[in-house]
C-alpha cells in the first residue's frame, strides 16, 4: 500500500503532465468558451495549479519533518 507522500507524488506528476499536454486544442488549453455549452477551460488549468501548489506544500511539510525523542528524566 502507496504511503500518503507517494500518493501525493503521484497525483502531482500526473497533474504536471496533464499541464504539459494542453495545448490549443486540449482542455484547459483552450479560450473559455460562452453560450448553451460554455466550458471554463481557464478555471480548470488553474484549478490544476492550485491543486498543484498545495500538493507541494503537501510534501514540503512531510519531507521537513525531521525524526524526533521523547527523554524524560525521573528523580530518583
């Protein structure tokens, strides 16, 4: 079973390839469109990097977390 960072290392390369693969005729790559069926193709490229920049803050914060101890010291 994936640990909860490789999980998030997962969704934050397929969020980066999903990036790299806009272009002018794929979702998000494209102007937003209005009328009966308007798609917002800008919202979802930045839902994607919002997504994206918390993913990272998401693992900074696992990867800073440094090994610690408890010592406690009794009178005897």
């Amino acid at each position: 079973m994936p640990t909860p960072l490789e999980n998030l290392e997962t969704r934050r390369d397929a969020i980066c390839a999903e990036l790299a693969a806009m272009g002018p005729t794929a979702a998000g790559g494209k102007p937003n469109s209005s009328g009966a069926d308007s798609i917002d193709h800008v919202g979802y490229k930045d839902g994607l990097y919002r997504e994206l920049d918390e993913i990272n803050k998401q693992i900074a914060a696992i990867n800073s977390q440094e090994p610690w101890e408890i010592i406690a010291e009794y009178d005897v």
